[in-house]
C-alpha cells in the first residue's frame, strides 16, 4: 500500500501526524521537507532573546526523533519538485514517490521588496528555524537593527531585539504599526509602546536600497524614499508573506492566494489535501496557528476514513509586543461597519460592528486584552 506523504514539516505537517497517529497507528506516512525536519513553534522565533532561547534550544525534536515517536518515516532537505496527480506521484529531484493521499503543508514564502543596492543579498528574513540560526549569528557582536516592516512579524521582532539590546530603526511605509489588523488609536499605543522601548520608527517612506557602509562596508545603510539613510548592522525584511502555491498551480490544481480546498481541506485533485499557510480554504487564507491546528485535527479523521469538514470557530490572534499586549480578532474582509473606540493611556479597546450592530472583530491592547475572552463568546464562529 502506498504511504500517506505529507509535503512540510512545519506545524501544519507534524500536527497533521500528530493528530492522524491518535487514531491509526499503523497506515505508513512519509514527510517531506526541504528543511532540516527539526520540530519547533515557529511562533517562539520572534521571541528568542526575551525568553533567551538560541536557535538550538528551541529545536524541540530532531527529525529522527519525530521518526520515532509518531512511527513515520521523515526524509529532510528534499525539495518537491512536482506532482503528478494522475499517477499519484510525487516528483523528486533524482526520484519519486508515489502516494495513496497527498497533503500540501508548504507553508508561505516570505516577500522580498524589490530593492536596489549592493547589499541587498544581506538582508535577512525569518520564516523558519534554519533562517532563525543564521539571522541569530549575524546578529553576534553586534548593535544595531534596521527592520523593514511594521506589521506582527516585524513589531515581535522590534519588541524582542530592543529587549535583547538592540538598537532598532523600524521603517513602516502604510504610516503605523500593524496598519492592515489594527484601526488607528490601537496602532497608535502599540507604537508609543515600542517607541518606549526605544524603536525609532519611518513612517511614510518606502525602503529603496541597501548599500554596504562608504567608509565603513561592514555597516549597511537602508535608503528611504524620503532621502533617509539609515546606518546599521543588520536589515531584517518582514514586509509579507505569501502561500507557497507553485507545485500546486503547475500540477494543474485550483489556486488563488492559495491553494483552494473545500471545507473538508479537499484540493481539487483527487486525494490531495492542503493546511495551513500554504491553504485557502472556502476563501479564508489565516496564516496563525489557530487555525492550522483546528484544520489538522479534521484532515486526520478524513485521513483515517471518516470524511470531517474543518470548523472555524472565533480567531483572535495574539501579538506578542509586551511593550504593549495586543490582541486582535480581524473583520471579515469586505465587511462593511464601524469601529467604536475607547481609549485611556496605551489601552484601546476597538469593536468593530456591522451594520445591524454586532460585534465583527475587535483590537485590544493593553488592559483591554483581559476582554478577550467575554468578546469572543459575543463573536459569531468564522467558517461554522
Ligand atoms: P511552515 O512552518 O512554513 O512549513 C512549511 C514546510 O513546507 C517547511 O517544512 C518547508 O520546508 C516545506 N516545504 C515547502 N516547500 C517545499 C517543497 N517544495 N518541498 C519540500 N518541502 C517544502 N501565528 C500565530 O497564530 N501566533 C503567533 O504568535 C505567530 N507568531 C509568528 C511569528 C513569526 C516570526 C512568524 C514567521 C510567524 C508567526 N505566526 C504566528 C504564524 C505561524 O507561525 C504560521 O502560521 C505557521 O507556523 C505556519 O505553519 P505551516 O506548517 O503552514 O508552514
């Protein structure tokens, strides 16, 4: 009998073991990663030097490890190069592999801006353990952090450099922190919070290039729109992140931001499911955890033959700035409505309402993130 594979080794590959292993011991399944296969929270990486963890130590199990406590096989640093879902095959650089059900955890790509400079091969993004490591050692020694982005990976990574020492220049083109989540006065305290902390903010400009230092080339200087230089050690890009979508779309499944499924995490090929970043299901692309694990869960139980349709039920997500707590959970794009917004100091309590007056989403920060919970119950489920 062919194996179950499972493409990516992320958290939305090894739940997808770890759920479907409670409930059938002995199917074989083979995971494929083009990383190291280590198993870790990627979460924790935008919070390494405040809870002081290298990249080592926040590796939980090494691939083998995985191996053998969920009796699958994993094989890493193996790039998928394709899908044949005729055959019910999957393409290896120098072999393939064929399949009796296939499920995409690929993940997303990290969007590089289109920068100019003869630096710009240093710039650095984080998106996974191995990225974390390397960003880590370059980091060694050193002061001064320019990030280019101010949306939740770069905000964490703003809160969790200055807690471990660093001098941070954050550069944020849409004018405020976590413009595409939060409404104005919630951004606002999660700005002074950091500024509190030390963050230098360039709100406006778009970064243009990054050049090695004129008297100095092991400092890099981020060019601004504005004609802003910025001199630094380290440029960190977290400006956004993208479905990996490519083998899907060349194999001939439906995509759009990313790989279609139905609610049962269903692609449009036969036997081939998809989670997590990587996923659009029924229209909802949520690249959080919360999700990926509510969706794990349902795929092993369709995956050990009793077909269940993922539900989504309320979606906050948690920022993790404790210069200023934030949560937030978003409306639903399109929805029209207002905010109602009160606000004391850096705490801002933000609801969004439709048109008929219910509650759609809020974002809370400060004191306010204690309401979370009597919010939620008051929120109707996103995908019931
Ligand atoms: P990934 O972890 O990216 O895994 C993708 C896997 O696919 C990898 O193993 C990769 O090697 C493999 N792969 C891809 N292409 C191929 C190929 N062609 N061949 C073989 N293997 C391939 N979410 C929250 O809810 N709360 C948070 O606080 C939070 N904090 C975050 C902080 C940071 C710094 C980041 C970057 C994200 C954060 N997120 C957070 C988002 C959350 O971590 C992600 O939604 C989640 O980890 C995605 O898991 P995944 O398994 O879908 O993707």
């Amino acid at each position: 009998m062919n194996p179950i594979v499972i493409i990516g080794s992320g958290l939305a590959g090894f739940n997808t073991v770890k759920e479907f292993r409670k409930l059938d011991k002995e199917t074989p399944v083979v995971v494929l990663t083009a990383d190291d296969g280590r198993n870790y929270s990627k979460p924790m990486l935008s919070t390494g030097f405040t809870k002081e963890k290298t990249a080592d130590e926040l590796a939980m199990a090494t691939p083998e490890q995985v191996a053998e406590q969920f009796n699958v096989t994993v094989r890493t640093g193996v790039h998928v190069a394709g899908i044949d879902t005729d055959k019910q095959r999957v393409l290896l650089p120098d072999d393939h592999l064929d399949y009796s059900s296939l499920v995409l955890a690929l993940g997303a790509d990290t969007w590089t801006p289109p920068l100019e400079g003869d630096a710009v091969g240093e710039v650095f993004s984080v998106n996974d353990l191995m990225d974390y490591g390397r960003f880590r050692q370059a980091l060694e020694g050193k002061r001064e952090v320019t990030i280019l982005g101010g949306g939740l990976i770069g905000c964490e990574f703003a809160n969790d450099l200055s807690n471990g020492g660093f001098q941070v220049s954050l550069v944020e083109p849409m004018g405020r922190c976590l413009p595409m989540l939060l409404p104005e006065p919630a951004s606002a305290a999660v700005g002074r919070g950091l500024e509190d902390l030390g963050v230098r903010f360039h709100f406006g400009p778009l970064a243009k290039a990054v050049h090695h230092g004129k008297d100095n080339p092991d400092k890099l200087v981020t060019e601004l729109s504005d004609g802003t230089h910025l001199e630094s050690d380290v440029v960190l890009a977290a400006i956004g992140l993208r479905p990996r979508i490519g083998i899907a779309k060349d194999a001939g499944l439906k995509t759009n931001r990313g790989i279609l499924t139905d609610q049962s995490l269903r692609t449009s090929a036969d036997n081939v499911y998809a989670l997590g970043d990587c996923a659009e299901v029924q229209g909802h692309v949520l690249p959080y955890v919360l999700p990926l694990m509510a969706s794990a869960r349902a795929l092993a139980k369709t995956l050990a033959g009793e077909p269940t349709p993922v539900s989504y039920g309320v979606m906050p997500v948690t920022i993790k700035t404790p210069a200023c707590p934030v949560v937030v959970c978003p409306v639903p794009e399109e929805l029209e409505g207002d905010w109602e917004t009160e606000e004391e100091g850096n705490t801002v309590k933000a609801l969004f309402r439709d048109r008929d007056g219910n509650l759609r989403g809020y974002a809370l920060t400060g004191d306010a993130v204690k309401e979370k919970m009597k919010l939620n119950k008051e929120l109707p489920a996103l995908m019931p």
